[in-house]
C-alpha cells in the first residue's frame, strides 16, 4: 500500500517551511490568527492562487488590517488583494467587490450554480489551473472552514470527500482537518510546537471495521469505529509521527496551539 505524507508546514515561517506548493481559500468566517502567513506562503512558491470564496473577500477587507494595528488599513487592503474572488456573489457587500475589481482582482459570478458550495468553486478552479500540475500538484488550505453554521461545517467536510485525489486541510483558529484516503497507508509529521496535543480519528463517509494506528495514547489495532460506536475523538498525540491505516476514509482532526505572536505563528 502506498504511504501518504502529511505535513502542517504551512504553520512554519516561509523560511523555515519545507518547499511545497499551496493554495489559498478563505471563506466566509473569521480569520485565523496565521492568515498572513498562509498568504506569503502561496506568494513566496506560486502566484495568482490565492482565492475568496463570495463573502470571504469581506472577511480579507475587514479582519486584515486589524492584524496589522499599527499600519495603515488601505495599505494592508492592497498587500493581501486575492487573485480571484469566486461564488454564488449572495454575500460579498457591493462596497468591498468594487474595491477589488478596481485593483484587478478576477471576479467569476456562478450564481446559476446552486449544486455546488463556493468551496466546491474554488477548489475546481484550482483544480483546473494549469499551475496545478499533475507532477507536482497543490496543496490547498482553506481557512474559515469551520466554525459557524453547522450546515456550512458540513458541506465543507463534504468537499474533501468530493476530491480524495487532492490534498484539502480545513482550518480554524483551533484545530485543522484533512482527509486520509483508504488506498493508502499514511504518515502525519507533527510539529509539537505547533500542533496538539488533541487529536481525532472519524469515520463519518463509513464506518471502519479496521483502524490500526501508531503514535496515539490510545492507539488502535484492528479496531472497528462508527457512530453510534466506537468514534476516536479526544485522543493524544504522543511523537512526532503518527501512522493510520483503515479499510475507510477517516477525517483526521488536530488541535493548533495558540502561540506567542512574535514567535512560530504570526498574527
């Protein structure tokens, strides 16, 4: 079975971080803390990828510059523009798509689309981009994923479900989560600086008559998992590596540590 690698670089300073290739979603809930940091990353490896999803462009316009408290807000404004701005168009306020489209900011209205979340958009664009190369395809980070209403939390675990051949880390302030396709057996690196050490593996596509892992406080052999059974959640990381092999796709979730803002996270 081939290994899958999973790593959270992306949380690391641009010069620290290994040398992987990001895109960038924000969507319509509060920003993490580490936004910006996301944003460099995209900038420093591949350009024109950093896309809103609808209301997402309200979240850049209004939360950046309080990150940034002692600079000049119209200056932060044009220093994180998106490359694209992409949805159903129901929620981003016409003030805040009118100062984009003046910096040259593409604007892709589908509001004929109402099968598909704006998650789902974004991520197709992406997908069809010709920077997403299949020798070396993006990883993409989608911050605001989680967090508000819950029926928008699921559409968005959904979409990982929706494209298991692309790598798709929701993010919060708190925690991220990924999926772990059942064709491979997989590795997690964790930077403990960074990550834990609460953790959860879950069966939500299926249930799981065999989840074998390693690294975990409570590890599991064999063991069967499902709702309405066992369910892993509120589980330990104990290393830096963490392997998971299952007969079911898993939704891989890790805690993200608060940090010192003029250390690791920059806020």
């Amino acid at each position: 079975m081939e290994v899958m690698s999973h790593s959270s670089s992306f949380l690391l300073p641009a010069d620290e971080a290994s040398a992987k290739r990001y895109a960038l979603i924000v969507l319509n809930q509060n920003l993490p803390r580490f936004t910006p940091l996301l944003w460099e990353h995209v900038l420093e490896i591949i350009a024109k990828l950093r896309l809103c999803a609808d209301g997402g462009a309200n979240r850049i316009y209004d939360e950046l510059p309080l990150f940034f408290p002692r600079e000049d807000a119209l200056l932060i404004r044009n220093r994180y523009k998106p490359d694209v701005i992409k949805g159903d168009m129901d929620s981003i306020r016409p003030d805040v798509l009118h100062f984009y489209l003046s910096l040259g900011t593409k604007v892709i209205d589908e509001s004929h689309d109402q099968d598909t979340t704006d998650l789902d958009k974004c991520i197709l664009f992406i997908r069809d981009s010709p920077l997403n190369q299949e020798s070396s395809k993006l990883q993409i980070l989608a911050t605001g994923a989680l967090g508000g209403r819950f029926d928008h939390e699921a559409g968005n675990l959904n979409v990982l479900y929706r494209y298991p051949d692309t790598k798709i880390t929701l993010l919060s302030d708190d925690c991220l989560i990924q999926l772990l396709p059942k064709i491979h057996r997989h590795e997690i690196h964790i930077q403990p600086s960074l990550l834990g050490p609460h953790c959860g593996l879950i069966p939500i596509g299926a249930p799981s008559a065999k989840t074998t892992t390693t690294g975990l406080q409570w590890d599991l052999t064999d063991t069967e998992m499902r709702f309405g059974g066992l369910v892993s959640t509120s589980n330990l990381v104990k290393g830096e590596k963490i392997t998971v092999e299952s007969d079911s796709d898993l939704l891989w979730t890790i805690s993200i540590k608060k940090q010192d803002p003029n250390k690791t996270l920059r806020s």
